[in-house]
C-alpha cells in the first residue's frame, strides 16, 4: 500500500467520530425548525411562512434564527431555543430578547 493512501486512511477514521457527531446535531436542529416552525404555525396562522437564517448552540442550547412572514403583516425576527429547564419544548423571542405569548 502506498503511503498517500495510508495517510487517507488515517486521516478518514481520525474524522469519522467528528463527522457522526455533526450528523446528530443536525437531526436534532431539523426538529427542533420542525417544532419551531409548528408554533409559530399555530400562533401566527397556517398561512405563515417560516426560513431558518442561523444556527448557533452554546453549552447545549441550540438557537434558531428565524424569518416570519405572517399572511397580511409585514416580516419578523424570531429565535427558537430549545430549553430543557422549562416546561415548553421550545421558546420563542423576537429580535430583543422578549418571550413571545403563546
């Protein structure tokens, strides 16, 4: 076997854990937008269109930063924090940092 290829090798197993663990988190982002995208479906209407613009996660808290546009208004900033301390499955904040009423 020539070298390059062990190298290949090598550098392909040392990155697998890595690669495993990115895949995880993006399951758990994709429904965590799936229960984000479902409130604000049931607070705003059926209508309301809903795009995820980032992703940020610190000490286990992922936030969503989200663009709403609700039938008839104009659009709005929300982020979507799954938090394991409170009762909901998720919160929703506009841009300022306010809990949004459910």
């Amino acid at each position: 076997m020539k070298l390059g290829g062990l190298r290949k090798i090598v550098f392909a197993m040392a990155t697998l854990p890595l690669a495993l663990s990115a895949a995880k988190v993006s399951a758990d982002t994709g429904e965590q937008y799936a229960i984000c995208k479902g409130e604000l479906k049931a607070m705003y209407g059926e209508d309301t269109r809903v795009q995820l613009y980032g992703t940020k996660s610190y000490r286990g808290v992922t936030t969503l930063k989200l663009k709403v546009k609700p039938e008839g208004l104009s659009s709005i900033t929300v982020q979507c924090s799954g938090d394991a301390d409170a009762d909901e499955r998720v919160v929703l904040k506009d841009k300022n940092g306010d809990t949004l009423a459910s």
